[in-house]
C-alpha cells in the first residue's frame, strides 16, 4: 500500500497544472501563482490528514488554492485589478464543476489554436501569460500605446476563444 505522502504526491502533480491555472487566473501574475501554488501545496499537505480518498482531490485543493490566493492578495495589494471574495467562489465553483477530462480537451484546442496566431500576436501573449508582464509593461517592451496593447490581448483572446469554440464543435460533430 502506498505511503501518504506518495499518494499526496500522486494527487497533487496529476492536478498541480490545473491548480496553476485556476490561481493564475485569480492572481494574474506567473510569478505570484507559482508562490501561492507553493503555499497550496504546503497546506494541501499539512490538511491531508483529513482528506477522505473516497472523494475527488481536485475541488478539496481548489478550495484550499482559493483560500491561499484571498490570503495573498489580503497581503500583497500590489495591483488595482482583484477579485471580490463571491467572484474568487463562483471561479472555485466553476473550477470544481469541469472535469478533468474537459479540461484536457480545452488545453489541447487552445494549443493548437496558440499555434495559429500570427507572431505578433504570440508575442503579446508569450509576454503576458508566460512573463507576466502588464499592458503597461508589454507596451514598454514592445514600444506601442498601452490601449493598443489592451486592445490586441482583447482581440487575441476574443479570436482564441472563437477557435477554441469551433474546435470543440468540429469534435463533437466527428
């Protein structure tokens, strides 16, 4: 029989990518998600104790993964653009209520519809999704207008958002 701090390891990474998604969509910064990540992980580990195997893993570490976010934007306000506490639930909620299996489909559609954009368009998402940066931080980096900036990720993510929506229909349909 394994050991609980294998199972605890075996739950955690099949669900650390998911996790990472759902606090970085609540913290919006990569970095700021790895650390609260981290913190998920520590007091994942610390209630496991408590955790009954019978359930599922993933909306147990959501609802941890949203208490550590609300504790570290109580701490670190270092941004305008936060969260209520009913929207970070709802989000929890939502979390919970897409399978993993979903989820895959989601990611493998939005891969490839990644691989679709033109390279400018890439290039403000790599800028903000995979560094972190802000509108004002890309505009910086990329020497264009803020709004313009603001306006691009809109479209991008709007255009993505269309494909990701065709692929699924396309899917479904075969």
């Amino acid at each position: 029989m394994a050991s609980a701090e294998d199972t605890f390891a075996d739950l955690f990474s099949t669900h650390q990518q998911r996790l990472f998604g759902y606090i970085l969509g609540l913290v919006r910064n990569t970095s700021d998600a790895q650390d609260v990540l981290q913190q998920t992980a520590v007091t994942a580990w610390q209630k496991f104790g408590g955790f009954d195997l019978d359930t599922e893993f993933f909306p147990w570490a959501v609802t941890i993964a949203r208490y550590e976010a609300l504790n570290f934007m109580k701490y670190r306000r270092r941004s305008r653009l936060c969260f209520d506490q009913e929207l970070m639930e709802q989000l929890g909620e939502d979390a919970c209520e897409v399978s993993g299996e979903v989820a895959e489909v989601r990611l493998a559609a939005l891969g490839e519809c990644l691989k679709k954009l033109p390279a400018a368009d890439s290039k403000l998402i790599e800028c903000r999704y995979t560094h972190g940066l802000s509108s004002l931080q890309i505009a910086d980096v990329l020497e264009r207008s803020q709004p313009s900036v603001c306006n691009s990720l809109r479209r991008i993510r709007e255009n993505l958002m269309r494909c990701i929506s065709r692929s699924l229909s396309q899917e479904c349909v075969l």
